[in-house]
C-alpha cells in the first residue's frame, strides 16, 4: 500500500517540523521528509493531534522549503539492526557505521525505545565488577547491574577516567563474556579521536560497541544515541549472554539537547529551563540497566555528567542521584594538586557496595577495612580545617597521624597513573598499609581476627 505524501508544513521550529492535515499517525512513528533537491532526511513523530503533527528532524532543519519539501509517514518506529558483529565496531548516534567498515548484516531489529525492567523480573545486583580503580573498587565498588553515575565538572579528566574504565573493566572469578558499549553525546573531534585511538592502542577496542555523536551534529540524534547504545547492549546481554557495562557520556549534554527541544516546542519550562518530565526522561534511560531471572546476561550502567558551575544541587546531577544507585564524584581541588583520577570520596558513595563485596566475591576483610579508610580520612580532613585556624603547632601527636594519614591517603591510595591497573588485592594491601600508619587501638571499625590475618604488623608485608 503506497503511503501518502503531505506538502502541508507550516511552520519549523529548531528542530522541529511542524505538518497539518494527516492521517492519524502514532507517536514515535518515524517519517521521510523529501526535499525539492530529492535529499531525504528522516524525523520521528515528537507530538500528534487532530490538526498538527510534530515531526523532530534528526539530520536538522537547515535548508527545508515550507512550500516545496513532501513528508511521508512510514507507519513503523525507530529500530536498529543489532548483530554480534557490531563489537569493535564505530558507530555515529543514529547507529550507522562510521569506520569504514561494512555495515552491519542485521541478526534482528529492536525498537530503541526500550523499557524499564519489571521489578518482578529483576535479580539483586550481587557480583562485583573490578575496575582498576582504587577509589572505587575499594571504596564505592560497582556491582553488576548497577547504575552507578559520575558526577564532574568542566575541565576535569572524566573522559580520561572513562576511557580507562572501559580498557580495564573485568568480571572477575569464572571465564564470562564482557563487553563494553561506549556512547558519547555532544563532545568534540578531539575527544572522539582520542576514544577511538585509546581502545585500538590498548587492544579494548574488539570488547566495545562506540556510538558518537559530536557536538556539531544535529541536537536531536543527541536524545537518539543514548537508546541506540542501551538497545545494542540489550542484545548483547540477553541474546549473547554478556555482561555489559554501558557508560554515557556526558548526559548534561543530552539534557540540554532535552530543553532545547522542549523550548522549541513552547512548553512551560520547570526547574532552570529544563522541560518538567526530565526525571521521567532520564528514568526511561538509567532504568534499562539490571539483571533479569533466567537470564545469563547484565547490563551495568555509569553514566557521566559534568554539573553545570560545580553545583550538585543542578537539576541534572540532583535528578540523576534520585533514580541511580549513588555517585562517583571528581572534584576540582584534588586535581589542582595533581591528584588522578581526582576522586573525593566522601561524598560519593555505592549504595549497592555491600551487595558485591566480602567473602568469596572481593575478600572477607573488604568492608570493615573500607569503613575504617572512611573514618580515618574523614578526620584528617577535619584536621586539615583546624589547622587552617589554630595552626599546626596546637595538634596532638594523635591528630598529627590523622592528618598525614589523609595526605598520604590521597596520594597514594586515591592517586594512581592513568595506565595503572591496580587489582582488588593490590587496592586492599594498598589500604592496610596506609592503615598500619595509625596506632592499632585507633582501628576500631576492623574485626580483630582481620587486624591479625591482614594488617603489615602480623604479616610482615609492610613496605
């Protein structure tokens, strides 16, 4: 059955085209917009009524004749052709090769809209994934199945840290598949050249699926890339039986491509601009993320965010932490002083770390020795204050050890080289090192069998 062509477009918006006089046509629905050159472009149906559809233009508006360009709805919705084959492979946001590759011979076509999974159907997140990192495994330790978001701030190196968590990412124990999908929204050439040489350097590259979507492309792909990558990683963990770990970068991005449309749309704007079903949007995206009973595969989320002014309180960072499971948070005054990955971990937190460590998953002695580096720190810090106002000849013996304490925690159990692939072993010998420093009855939040099984005095291990 032929589709019919409309020429009745009256207005355009941003993005935005805006079509009277259709065939009842469903939301999401996707459309050809012909212009009078021949030049197709391709747009979804963002709003529909009896007088008005309103088609957003994933390829832009620029050039579009009112008077001459056709429409076409095609009566289907977004789908991406998925296969196995797309590890190792480069994408742009819209989910085509841009590698110089074949393209892609489709195993199936999923809807990328996808949906939350039921909460009837969901497993407890129980597994750690091991990312090299100190200040997170040790401290704020992703679990399978987790969405565990990176909150930074203009300038600071998330992408660096990104990048090293896609390389060095793991399951530990049995041999099960792992792979990551990588997707960015509305960064810079530069940025996108260094991913891409990054994981082919390191040899990541044949475990990742990477979508890109730079800052110069069309605001609208910006909202598609996100539900590209979490449709693709969908196949991979429930078809393939993989465990993914998804990580977006940067969502501020997608959120302002989020108020732009909205503005375009002449909605009432909420909090800062941003449209008032933000929270739903971004729950729509964070919720595809779990373990599904009878289903081998997970999908791990950690989706990074730069705060708009370092404010946490910003609508983005403050929606985010609602719907995921804590933070990771990278601070300016750690990387002023050098400090990478300049992770503060006070206020950051994991609140499925329990669920992924101890016996038999990291080691037995995992969560006491994280409370007491917690603790420790913590008074340091508080030192760090007082000194600032009394000066550091009015400190005790006892607080001058809290206080290098927290200086040596920083640099060397925080600071690690970019290419450092530090094991949880390694992070918990780490840490009961910088422990032994502090006075044994000052342990009081460690077990004391763990103090004789694990701490430098008894062991003999001390550096």
């Amino acid at each position: 059955m032929l589709k019919p062509e409309y020429r009745t477009i009256s207005r355009i918006s941003g993005p935005l085209v805006f079509v009277e006089k259709t065939h009842p046509v469903s939301y999401g629905e996707i459309a050809k917009v012909i212009m009078s050159n021949g030049e197709e472009r391709t747009g979804q149906v963002l709003d529909s009524s009896e007088d008005v559809v309103v088609l957003q233009v994933f390829e832009g508006t620029s050039g579009i004749d009112v008077k001459h360009t056709r429409v076409k709805f095609l009566g289907d919705i977004i789908r991406l052709p998925v296969s196995g084959d797309m590890l190792g492979r480069v994408f742009n946001g819209l989910g085509k090769p841009i590698d110089g590759g074949p393209r892609i011979v489709p195993e199936d076509r999923l809807e990328i809209i996808g949906s939350a999974i039921n909460p009837s159907s969901r497993m407890k997140p129980s597994e750690f994934i091991q990312t090299g990192i100190s200040a997170i495994d040790g401290m704020n330790t992703l679990v399978r199945g987790q969405k565990l978001p990176l909150f930074s701030s203009s300038g600071l190196p998330h992408n660096k840290l990104a990048a090293q968590i896609a390389r060095q990412a793991t399951v530990l124990g049995r041999e099960e598949k792992f792979a990551i999908v990588f997707a960015t929204m509305g960064i810079t050439k530069e940025e996108a050249s260094f991913f891409i040489e990054d994981f082919r350097r390191t040899g990541a590259m044949e475990r990742v699926v990477l979508f890109i979507n730079l800052a110069n492309d069309p605001v609208i792909e910006r909202i598609i890339t996100p539900r590209m990558a979490l449709t693709t990683a969908e196949f991979l963990a429930f078809e393939y039986d993989m465990h993914v770990l998804v990580i977006l970068t940067d969502m501020t991005n997608y959120c302002e491509a989020l108020r732009q449309v909205s503005a375009s749309r002449e909605e009432v704007p909420g909090r800062r601009g941003y449209p008032g079903y933000m929270y739903t949007d971004l729950a729509t995206i964070y919720e595809r993320a779990g373990r599904i009973k009878g289903k081998k595969g997970s999908i791990t989320q950690m989706p990074i965010l730069t705060m708009p002014g370092d404010d946490i309180t910003h609508p983005i960072p403050d929606l985010t932490g609602y719907i995921t499971e804590g933070q990771i948070v990278l601070t300016r005054d750690l990387h002023m002083r050098g400090i990478y990955p300049p992770i503060d971990v006070l206020p950051s937190l994991s609140r499925l770390m329990n669920l992924g460590i101890g016996k038999g998953k990291t080691r037995e002695d995992h969560k006491n020795v994280s409370d007491q580096l917690y603790a420790a720190y913590a008074e340091g810090r508080d030192m760090r204050s007082l000194v600032a106002v009394i000066g550091s000849e009015a400190l005790t013996e006892r607080d001058r050890k809290f206080l290098e304490f927290a200086d040596k925690f920083e640099t060397e159990f925080v600071a690690q080289g970019v290419e450092e692939n530090r094991s949880i072993e390694e992070t918990l010998e780490i840490a009961w090192n910088l422990l032994a420093e502090l006075p044994e009855r000052e342990l009081k939040r460690i077990k004391k069998e763990y103090i004789q099984k694990y701490h430098p005095k008894y062991t003999g291990k001390k550096k």
